[in-house]
C-alpha cells in the first residue's frame, strides 16, 4: 500500500514538472526553511526550522514547491507541492499550499501524509515573504503561525521594461 502511494505521489507530479521544464529559472524562489511561533509556548518545539526549497512559479496564481528542513520536532521533514493563490490585494496573495509533509512521528509513523496550509504571501522584486497557518490536528500535530524567507537571483521584469521589450 505505501508503495502505491508513493508512486502516485510521483505521477501526481508529472504535470508540474512538465510545466517546470518551461518556466523561466530566473523566477525560481529559494528559501531557507521556516520560522515557527508555535501555539503551545510550552511544549519545547524548535521554532527555528533551517532547510532549503524551492517555489516555481508556473502561472501569476500557480507555483510549484519542494523542500527539506529540520521540524519543530527536531526530525528531517521533506515536503512537496502546489501554491495555489488565487486572491490578490494591494500585492499581498492570498490562498493555500496543497502538498504533502513527512518526517513527523505522530503523524502516519513519519511518512507522508496530506495538508493543506493557509498561506498569506508577499513579494517585491528578489526578496519574498509566505506566512502559513499550521492548524492543530488532535494530539499529532503542533499548530504554528510560519514565516517563510525566500529570494530569488534575479528580479523579474517591471511591466513597463517588458512593454518597451516588446514594442516595434
């Protein structure tokens, strides 16, 4: 069963790697893990969460993200999946990351499971911040507000830069 599962976690994939092969490098975000404020200030959680991912743009309300990092629990935890962002306000995105999450030992024995993350993020030019909501789930899975840095090697085109590039 776990072996089926994780081949669909791969061909799940298929479509947004295709899509990777056509966007731009130059967009790709890189970040260095998260920040947790964890709900239960007692519970001896490690806030600071060192890693690194990615965030691939495919479409203005799209991205695809992959990473690893070092978990609340202080276990290596990898993640991977879609930003999906489909509200927009004052530059502020608002939507969720749909993907998959292990490395928690309460939840599934440590290996994949669902989620779904209220994210709020904002972006201007090479620097970018996603702030995740973690909700509690029952006695397996702390709650958290998350901050995420990210950045990227090269700021993408002002609109009038990319008017002027493509007028005769």
């Amino acid at each position: 069963m776990r072996a089926l599962a994780r081949w669909l976690g791969l061909a799940s994939l298929s479509a947004p790697l295709t899509c990777l092969a056509q966007a731009p490098l130059s967009q790709v975000w890189i970040n260095p893990g998260f920040y947790s404020v964890h709900f239960d200030r007692n519970a001896g959680l490690e806030d600071a969460n060192y890693g690194i991912g990615i965030e691939w743009p495919l479409t203005d309300m799209l991205s695809f993200t992959a990473g690893g990092y070092r978990n609340s629990e202080r276990m290596t935890s990898h993640y991977v999946g879609m930003y999906v962002m489909p509200l927009e306000w004052k530059g502020f995105r608002f939507g969720v990351a749909v993907g998959g999450f292990d490395g928690y030992p309460r939840m599934n024995d440590g290996g994949w499971f669902p989620a779904v993350v209220p994210v709020v993020s904002y972006e201007h030019g090479r620097l970018g911040l996603n702030v995740g909501f973690i909700p509690e789930y029952k006695d397996r899975l702390n709650g958290a507000i998350t901050f995420q840095l990210k950045f990227r090697f090269e700021a993408p085109p002002s609109a009038g830069a990319v008017a002027a590039q493509t007028s005769p």
